[in-house]
C-alpha cells in the first residue's frame, strides 16, 4: 500500500474557538470538519459570551472557503486552502464530513453527546483512510483521553500558537546571577547620563543569556541589582539602582516588601514604559503595588488624568444587565480586589470610607468592563488590567490596541488561577505578551517572587 505524507487533521470545536483561523495551520495537510462541530459554533455564536465573537470569525472563515459556488462534491472531497498573509505556505485542502449521515457501527462511542460523535468521526476517517494518518486536534484533555482509549492512533492538542513549551520557561523580567556579579566582571566602564549610573560590560563576561532591555539584574550575594538600558553583539549596558534603593522606593505610602517588588515599582513609576507586566502567585502584592504606582502617578505626580480598571469575566456579558446601578456599580462585586486594595492603602486615616471617596473622585477612578472597551481610545491614563490570565491573546490584542498616546498599561495575572475551559497556562493571553513583548523597548515584566500577603497565604500557596 502507498503511504500518503499528507496527513488528515480532524478539528474539535474548540480548536477553532481558541483560534478562529486555525484551518490555515497546517501547512500542506489537509483539514476536515465534522458537521456536529458545525453545530456546536452554530449554537456558540449568538450567545452573551466572549468566545461567541471567535465562533462568529470561524464561521466566516469556512465561508469565505466553502462558500459561493462550491459544490457540495467539493465540499465533501475538499476545497484547496488559499494563500493568505502569514500563512503563504498552505497547500492542504479543506472538507466537511457528514458525521450525522454515518452508521457507526460497533467498536465506536455511543453517539449520545458531540464530543462522542467528533471521536467516532475520526475513527471512521482513520479506518477509511489506512494509507495515510489520521490526526484528532482538541485541546480538551479528556477527549483526548477518551480518543486515545476508543482507538484513535494520532491526538494532538493545538499548539501551532504555543510561544513556550512548558511554563516553567516564561520569562520572569529578571535574571539572577550565581553568587557575586562583580566577581565574574573584570572589565567594565562606568559613566554618569543623566544622573544614572551606567556600566558597559562584555557579554563574555556575563554570560551569553538573551538579555533583553528593561531586564532587571540581581545576585545572590551583594546588594547589586540593575537594569539592561540596551545590549549589542558584545556588550551590555546596565542601570546601577543597587538593592537598597529599589527596596526603599515609596509609592502612595507603600514599600517594597522585598526586591521583587522592588523591580516592579520602579517600572511602574518609570515614564518610559508604557507596559508592564506583572506576574506571580497569589498574595505576592501585584494589585496592590499596581493601584498604589497608579495614585501615585495620577494624584502626586499629576502625569496622568485617570486611573481606569477592568478584567475580564466571563459571566458578566449576561450577568452585568440585572445588577443595579451604573457601569462602575455593575462592575463593582468583580473588582472587589480593586476595592480591598484601596481600603488597605487607607486603612489608617482618621476616615477610611470618606478617605477612598474622595481618592476615588480625585484620581478620576473608573471601573470598566473589558466587554465595553472595543473600540473606544484611552488617552492620558493608567490602565490596570486585573485577572488577565483568563484573556485569550486575541483579547488581550484588543485591549493593547486601545491604548492612546501618554496610557500605561498595567497587566497583572497568575497562570495557576485560570478559569477559562478554553485556556491553559501555555496558551493564556497572560503567557503571549509576556513573550512578545519582552523585546519591546516601552515595556517590562516582573515575576513578584514570594508570598507577602500573610504567613497562612504563604503556607498554602507552597503546601496545598
């Protein structure tokens, strides 16, 4: 028997949720879709939820394929995937399978649930198909599972859009050195620009890492601690701050609790960067050090007008209509971690509710939902994006691209709290732009290492 190189990737729903165009990922393979995923994004796109959007594009895009004067042989034999941008190197073909119009007989899942149905799909394709390999994508772990047990040879997740492997490898902002940093360096050349202290240093000396600028530097035993202004071939340039400096920096009467918060404050107080990206596990004090830089930056400093607040929740689109009151209101019971932060920042004034008042009133504090935030420009603010791990790359893309002249951008998240079905800590919103934007020189990203909130947090956040 012939064997086929071209393989036949068989799509679950959920493929094309997380990425609508994901039919154009695979190269000179050819694609088919069962009629019960049809179905599903059918049922998906008229629905109160973000994803609804993703259904809506994907539908479009097998349109755009299958749609015009296709016949339904083509469509059943597979229409030839078009070029387009990025995706230059697409020969496969496109089909969908009737599943709906087979008798799967005995050896296949009951066909009581669509999940069931997909599986019974690609075993029918697989057992048609013996010259070439058959290929289930889902990024539903249990159905990969169940697959796998039913007999199908091939069960991939979808992880064309995966920047990191494992998330043990995501960036941090900030790499520490074994022992003294200075011990290593033997040439170095310092000046003095614009009151900062600069040390040009050779590469060789330092170790070939991918350095990358608005990096922060530390070691394991001195009080150095700087930051990468930029790098070439052979050389790094390092902002000296020192250890003690960064701890003892003050934002809205908040310091540092240790040098990780340290780096994150000093990026948040720095003009020069637009984006910062904060990171960690819960109770390392993201939110917290977040809202104390952005009073500081709105109230004291006057560099921006407003402070405004969003995250994402997935329930609000149906949920947020039948509670009472304005948008800032409505938003209220999910940002009650904005709220507790603000007490926590207030807590010692003579009158702690008038207090949160009138900061509230003075730094211009508004509470948006991530739903109502397409299409608008934010100028001249400081933009807190809260609980973004649970936002999709694409979302997140929506959000970025939002942002005016004179906005900073704070995202905070922690990949080990993910609501989302339809996310992991690989594929999170959260995971791409820490990745994509770590090259960037307007942004910085801080991995807030150590539990602070309380030693009971700190005890169940490394022992359950």
């Amino acid at each position: 028997m012939e064997h086929d190189n071209r393989k036949l990737f068989v799509l679950d729903t959920n493929v094309l949720l997380h990425e609508p165009l994901a039919i154009y990922s695979f190269k000179e393979h050819d694609v088919t879709i069962p009629m019960t995923v049809l179905e599903e994004l059918d049922n998906i796109k008229d629905r109160k939820h973000d994803i609804s959007r993703d259904a809506r594009v994907a539908i479009r895009a097998l349109e755009d394929i299958l749609g015009g004067k296709t016949s339904p042989e083509q469509i059943l034999n597979g229409v030839a995937l078009p070029s387009r941008e990025g995706h230059s190197d697409v020969s496969g073909s496109l089909s969908i399978f009737p599943d709906h119009q087979i008798d799967f007989t005995t050896g296949t899942l009951p066909g009581d649930n669509n999940d069931n149905r997909i599986i019974n799909t690609a075993l029918h394709l697989q057992n048609l198909n013996q010259a070439r390999q058959v290929v289930l994508v889902t990024k539903d772990i249990n159905m990969r599972l169940k697959a796998k047990g039913a007999g199908i040879e091939r069960v991939e997740d979808y992880r064309t859009d995966q920047l990191i492997d494992d998330i043990r490898f995501l960036a941090k902002g900030f790499y520490q050195f074994d022992g003294d940093f200075w011990a290593n360096v033997e040439k170095v050349s310092t000046d003095r620009v614009g009151g900062k202290t600069l040390h040009q240093v050779s590469l060789d000396e330092v170790g070939n890492e991918p350095f990358y600028k608005n990096q922060y530097l530390i070691d394991q035993e001195t009080e150095f601690c700087g930051k990468v202004e930029s790098r070439t071939d052979t050389h790094l340039s390092i902002i000296d701050y020192g250890r003690d400096r960064l701890e003892h920096l003050q934002a809205w009467g908040i310091k540092p609790k240790n040098i990780y918060q340290g780096m994150a404050l000093n990026a948040l107080l720095d003009p020069e960067i637009d984006l910062v990206i904060l990171t960690g596990p819960a109770g390392c004090g993201k939110t917290l050090i977040a809202m104390a830089a952005a009073l500081e930056l709105v109230v004291e400093k006057k560099q921006y007008e407003k402070v405004i607040v969003t995250r994402n929740t997935p329930e609000i689109a149906e949920s947020i209509g039948f509670l009472p009151g304005t948008e800032e209101e409505k938003m209220a019971p999910w940002l009650a971690a904005i709220t507790d932060t603000l007490e926590v920042l207030h807590k010692n004034d003579v009158n702690p509710t008038g207090s949160m008042n009138y900061i509230m009133e003075k730094a211009n504090v508004q509470f948006k939902s991530v739903n109502f935030m397409r299409g608008r420009s934010i100028q001249n603010s400081v933009v807190l994006l809260d609980e973004c791990q649970n936002l999709t790359a694409s979302q997140i893309k929506t959000m970025i691209t939002r942002m005016g002249e004179g906005t900073k951008l704070i995202c905070c998240g922690n990949l080990a709290q993910i609501d989302s079905t339809y996310l992991t800590a690989v594929t999170s919103g959260l995971t791409y732009i820490v990745e994509r934007f770590k090259d960037f020189d307007g942004s910085a990203n801080i991995y807030l290492n150590g539990v602070v909130r309380s030693r009971l947090a700190e005890f169940a956040e490394e022992h359950l």
